[in-house]
C-alpha cells in the first residue's frame, strides 16, 4: 500500500530533475549562442548596405525616417522602426546597430528549442537549439545590421504557433500564430513562401 506513492514521488523527482537538466542544456547552447555572435560582432566595420542606413535612412524623425526607407529599401518597416527606436539609445555605431540583430539571433536559439519539442521531444529540441546556436549562416546575419534576423525570429514563432494551433486550436493560440506570422511579414516579404503552406 506505501510503495506506489513512494514510487510515484520517485516518478515525480525524476522527470523533475530531468527537466531541469534539460532548462540547463538550453541555457547553456543560448549562452553560447550569445558568445559567438558577441565576441565578434565589431571586429569588422559595416559593410555597405548596413552602412547605408545609419548614413541615409535613419534621421532624428520616424516620419522622416519611414519616407526614406519607403523610397530606398526593398524589406518591410518593423526593422527600421526597431532600429529607429534602438539608435535613440545607444547610437549608430557598428557594435551599436548590430547588437539589435544578434539579440534576435540569440533569441532564434529557444525558438528553435521549442520547435524541436513539440514537434519530437526532447533530443529533437536539443538538436534545434545547437543547431540555430552555431550555423554559420544564421551567427552571420546575427552581426548584420540588417532586416534578416528579425525574420528568422519571427519566422521561427510563427511556425511554433502554428504547432501549438494544430495540436489545439485554441483562440488563444491561434491570435498568437497571425500575430508572430504577421511580424515575420512586416520583417520579410520572404515570410510570405513560409506562411502560405500554413494558411
């Protein structure tokens, strides 16, 4: 009679302390994620589109601001109001400007964690993590000062939205996927090839 709540408790712990090995492999892979994308992110100067804004598209004015970006860029407005507000902060240097990006890079990294568990479980998760931590394409448009991290973030919540949607549609669940897949659009027209197979 006293052994199944013994072994219960026993249960309990163990998934318990599995879980909480598996919130340290993931705090681990973002801390690193966030050490490869910061310790290099201002050993080379802009290049010329990053240059570009700072120099020609961001002024005092959001209006102003928009105007420009509306007459010389090709990507939607969400990172250019961010990097507006962002410049008003901590100013248009290199390191400055894209540390915006390499905040969304970093934060690419448990996205991709929670992909990977709701979709497989938790070696899957694990996998998801390292991988957005350490691909090389991804820690490059994290030291960009450019749109395209912004989509990978957002891009990457709107199909862990959509998951969570699928396995219950839930009102809830369903305004969080049209608001992430809404600011993957407002970050890249490309969102658009990302979100029609899932409309």
């Amino acid at each position: 009679r006293g052994a199944a709540p013994q072994r219960a408790r026993a249960r309990t712990a163990a998934l318990t302390a599995e879980g909480l090995r598996e919130w340290w492999r993931l705090i681990a892979l973002t801390l690193l994620a966030a050490a490869v994308r910061l310790s290099t992110i201002g050993l080379q100067g802009f290049w010329f589109d990053e240059a570009f804004t700072p120099v020609h598209v961001i002024h005092p004015s959001i209006v102003a601001t928009m105007e420009t970006m509306a007459h010389t860029e090709n990507s939607p407005p969400l990172w250019y109001v961010s990097i507006w507000a962002w410049t008003r902060v901590f100013g248009t240097g290199v390191v400055a400007m894209r540390t915006l990006s390499a905040l969304a890079g970093i934060a690419v990294v448990p996205a991709l964690w929670a992909i990977g568990q709701e979709l497989s479980g938790r070696r899957a998760a694990i996998a998801a993590a390292a991988l957005a931590a350490f691909n090389p394409l991804l820690v490059w448009y994290s030291q960009e000062a450019r749109t395209y991290e912004f989509f990978a973030l957002f891009g990457a919540l709107a199909v862990l939205c959509f998951v969570r949607a699928e396995k219950r549609p839930t009102g809830r669940r369903m305004a969080a996927f049209a608001l992430t897949g809404s600011l993957a659009l407002l970050s890249h027209y490309f969102a658009v090839f990302l979100l029609l197979p899932m409309s």
